[in-house]
C-alpha cells in the first residue's frame, strides 16, 4: 500500500486547537491524526509513524515535553513542533535533553503556523522519504 499524504500528529487537549490545527494542515497537503494527550499521543506516533508532530506541552497524562523525548528517542528524524501559551517554557524545555525543532507561543495565526511548517519542509521530506 502507498500512502498519498505524508501524516502530521497533533496532539493537544483542546478540541478547538485540535480542528484548526487540522484545517490547517489539511491544507498544506497533511493527512492529520488527532490525539487528546500525551499518552494518546505516543501510542498514535508508534502507530502511524507521522512525518510532523505538533503539540501542545501542557497536557494529562504526559506532558508535551516529556512527548518530545519520546518521541525523539524513537525517532530523532521526525520534526517536532511545539505549542504553549505558558510563558515559562524556555527554562522548562533547557532542562529537557531533546529540543524542538520549532516552537510557537499562544496565540499564533494559521500563517505562522503554515511559514513553520514550511520552513521545516526538507526535514518533513527526509522523515517521508524514511518510511516509504
């Protein structure tokens, strides 16, 4: 089977994120998989095998920080965007071992989600080109 759409995970737990987060990344050609916290959100990563990950960090039952190191250590390929609106997230993120490869502040527009995505397109592309 050849898949048509590479994959974007977008865990958050905020049901409105969660379908502008899809809209948008519908629209740059992503097939979006939804996850309500980061324990959904793992065992959807190791389902699916996304091409792009976008979470928020505060969440239940994993935080998007400690997501991020799962995720990271399974596969360091896969790009990892994360989203807060808590304001104290670089010291948490420098006491982290892995680093996101982007990060965004709430609130933020669908155009500055879509230019990171963008500018995270030849590792999304190196991350597709792994799991064809």
């Amino acid at each position: 089977m050849t898949e048509t759409h590479p994959k974007c995970l977008l865990v958050d737990d905020d049901e409105t994120m969660l379908t502008m987060l899809s809209q948008c990344v519908e629209a740059l050609g992503f097939e979006p998989v939804v996850a309500h916290d980061g324990d959904e959100g793992f065992s959807a990563f190791r389902e699916v095998h996304p091409n792009l990950v976008v979470s928020d960090i505060h969440m239940p039952n994993r935080n998007g920080l400690l997501l991020l190191n799962d995720i990271k250590s399974a596969n360091p390929n896969v790009p990892v965007i994360l989203i807060t609106g808590w304001l104290h997230y670089r010291a948490a993120i420098n006491m982290e071992t892995a680093k996101p490869d982007a990060f965004m502040e709430k609130p933020f527009s669908i155009g500055h989600l879509q230019k990171t995505i963008e500018g995270l397109r030849v590792e999304i592309e190196r991350a597709w080109d792994k799991e064809l």
